[in-house]
C-alpha cells in the first residue's frame, strides 16, 4: 500500500451499507469500492498485504479497497475518553446499576476501553443483531435496559432498550431511534 497525498473526490453509485461490516459502491467507471471491516475488504481484495504496519490495541481499523487496485488504505481510529467518564462510571456502579459495554469495534479495542472505565462485561465486534439479541435476553431476566448509543448500527438497539440515550454528535438515525438525546 502506498501512501497517498490526496485523494479526488468522486461519486459513487448504488452504494450500499452491509450493517456490521462496511459500505460498498460503485465508481462511475464501474469499479466496486468497499470501506469497512478488514475481513470485508479481504472479501474484496484477497488478504491484507504483508506491511510492517501494526494498529494500536486500542484503536478501531477500518480499510479501503477497491475491486480493480486492491487494497488501498487502512486507518486506525480510536476514541478520547473524557476524564470524568470513569469516576462517573464508578458512581453508577456504587448505586447498584450493571454495566455492560457492546461494541462493534474489534476486541482489542474493546478490552483495552473496558479497562480504563472500570466495566467487567464486555463484548466485542457485536453485530447490531447481536447487540438486540443481548438486551433481550437482559430483558427477559426482567432486567431493565438503558443503552446509550452514537451510531448507524446502534439504531435497532437504542429502539429496543427500556429507556435509550443517543448522542448530540451522533447519528440521524441513532438520535431518532432513542428516547432522549444528550446534547454535549
């Protein structure tokens, strides 16, 4: 993979979102272009090329490939904690309250975010399936559900759960699927 300085805009057509795995369309030349997951993209463009290149534990990776170039970039993103999230976390806890963390971001990730806020249950690379599956079965142990979410794929839970809190900068459909949005 090389390094690219700039990248022309383009337009896709018929772009489509495989929920839990990335997006895909099409360049006007014909050419499919997906954006998501690494097993999405090696779906695409055959097995990530061997690089020196190694993510941070605590970041999500995210790829771009491309039907006719093959792999194009990979980004490791990763999240700021706020440095009140885990006192505050810590006093929820003190009041009796469960918490649980699902993610679709890869275990690593993951593991490494629930150590810093002090959350014991975890679960990675959760599809949004299996994230309704999980309240669900909260539910069904007459556990009552809060979620807070931020994302596409968090809709369906957010819709879901007991009471539901979306993000301010979160997406359109995250904020209409909950109950209330939290602005800041």
């Amino acid at each position: 993979m090389q390094h690219v300085g700039a990248v022309e805009a383009a337009t896709f057509l018929e772009v489509t979102n495989r929920v839990g795995s990335g997006l895909e369309g099409y360049s006007a030349e014909g050419d499919c272009l997906r954006l998501g997951t690494l097993s999405y993209i090696s779906e695409l463009c055959g097995p990530m090329p061997n690089t020196a290149w190694d993510a941070p534990a605590h970041a999500t990776v995210v790829a771009l490939g491309s039907q006719l170039q093959g792999w194009l970039a990979v980004y490791a993103l990763g999240d700021e904690v706020r440095d009140d999230a885990a006192p505050m976390l810590q006093q929820l806890q003190q009041q009796g309250l469960q918490l649980h963390l699902l993610s679709g971001d890869r275990q690593s990730a993951v593991a490494a975010l629930a150590e810093q806020l002090g959350i014991s249950i975890w679960d990675a690379e959760a599809t949004p399936e299996r994230k309704l599956d999980y309240v669900a079965q909260l539910q069904q142990q007459r556990k009552r559900v809060l979620m807070v979410g931020d994302g596409v794929n968090d809709a369906p839970v957010l819709a879901k759960a007991d009471v539901s809190l979306a993000m301010g900068n979160g997406t359109d459909v995250a904020r209409a699927s909950a109950d209330m949005i939290l602005p800041g």
